[in-house]
C-alpha cells in the first residue's frame, strides 16, 4: 500500500509540472476591443481582424491575454456607451475604446460624442477597469471648425480621465492605397496588422497598470 502512495505521490507531482494552477489561469489578462467596424473587422476573415492580430502579437510578446470582439459594424459613439454593460460581462482587465469614426462620418455633434465617450470612459473607472483611448479624425470636408471640436475631444478625455491614449487609430493607414479595402476606409488584413504594430506598445504600456 505504501509503494502504491509513493507512486501516486510522484505521478501528481509529475502532473503538477506540466498543469498550470487555477491561480496561473487566471491571470490571464482579458482585454475587450469595444469599437465599431474597425474593430469589428467588417470585410475581414475572423483570424484577420483587429483582436486577433492584437492577440497574436501580444502572444508573441509573452502577454497571453484574450482579446474580445466587442466590434458592431456601423456603431456610433452613442451605440457604444448604450451596449457598454453588455460589453462587460467577461470582467475584462483592459478596454481598448474604439469608437467616433461613425460620428464624424455622419457629422454629428462633437459635443454629443464628448458626452457618449465622457460616460464611457466615467462608468469605466468607476469599476475600476484600465482603459485605453484610440482617437479618430474628422473628414476634412466638414470644415476646420468641425474638425477642430471633434479632433481635440479625444486628447481632452484622455486628460480628464488620465487614460492611455493612441492618437489616431489609423495612423500609417488612412488614405494608404494598399492598406486598405476597395471602399478605401476600412483596412485590409496588411492594414490591421500596421494598425496592431502601431499601437502594440500603447496595449502593453496600459496592461503594465492592471493588477
């Protein structure tokens, strides 16, 4: 019998090597990519997407986190801050906040945006999650004084909610024939990975505050 428990002694042990604990699990940090098309990945295969590349490079880089597609297509800043519990129910660590392009396309108020992504950002630390803020750029054809207010909003939330923040989402993107998709907005499988290469550092800087 004893010979019996000094096997079976070893064999758990031997398991205990290769089985990482319950606590090693869940340190897995979760981040969700709450956004619209660019995040969602509209005309885009699921493994080419924004949260996938970002995953994998993150992967590469030793950071194992789950990334989580909280895209839709078309949304608004408004849409946004409507679905942002829903958005929550994996208690992520990070929230990457993706969201305005539609409201400039769409010439909305800037000061409607303000108000959407101020709650956003407002509900966000009150539970305490990290967050980190991408901006986005008007259309220049609605005029210097449209771009003025809807261009500052960002690094003024930034500073209000004292967030990470990436200045321009598609920076080394936008108007990049290659880099984009016949429509000329959303980018291709080459143009998400310069976005994720660009903004890889930003996601580790906010990561190195969780915990």
């Amino acid at each position: 019998m004893r010979a019996f428990f000094n096997v079976l002694s070893r064999l758990l042990m031997a398991l205990a090597l290769f089985w990482p604990p319950v606590s090693q699990a869940q340190e897995r940090p979760v981040i969700v990519a709450l956004g619209d098309s660019l995040t969602a990945g509209f005309g885009l295969e699921d493994e080419a997407s924004f949260p996938r590349q970002l995953e994998a490079a993150l992967a590469a880089e030793g950071v194992l986190a789950r990334v989580i597609n909280a895209g839709v297509s078309g949304d608004t800043s408004a849409g946004g801050r409507a679905r942002l519990d829903w958005a929550l129910g994996d208690a992520p660590d990070l929230v990457i906040v993706e969201l305005g392009a539609n409201d400039g396309l769409r010439g909305l108020d800037p000061q409607g945006t303000y108000a959407n992504l101020d709650d956003i950002l407002t509900r966000l630390g009150e539970r305490g999650i990290k967050v980190l803020l991408t901006g986005m750029l008007a259309p220049p054809n609605l005029g210097r004084e449209y771009g003025e207010a809807f261009n500052g909003m960002y690094p003024r939330l930034a500073a209000k909610h004292d967030v990470v923040f990436y200045p321009f989402f598609l920076a080394g993107v936008a108007a990049q024939r290659e880099l984009n998709q016949a429509d000329g907005i959303h980018p291709n499988r080459q143009g998400v990975g310069v976005i994720v290469e660009n903004i890889l550092p930003f996601v580790l800087r906010a990561l190195a505050d969780v915990g």
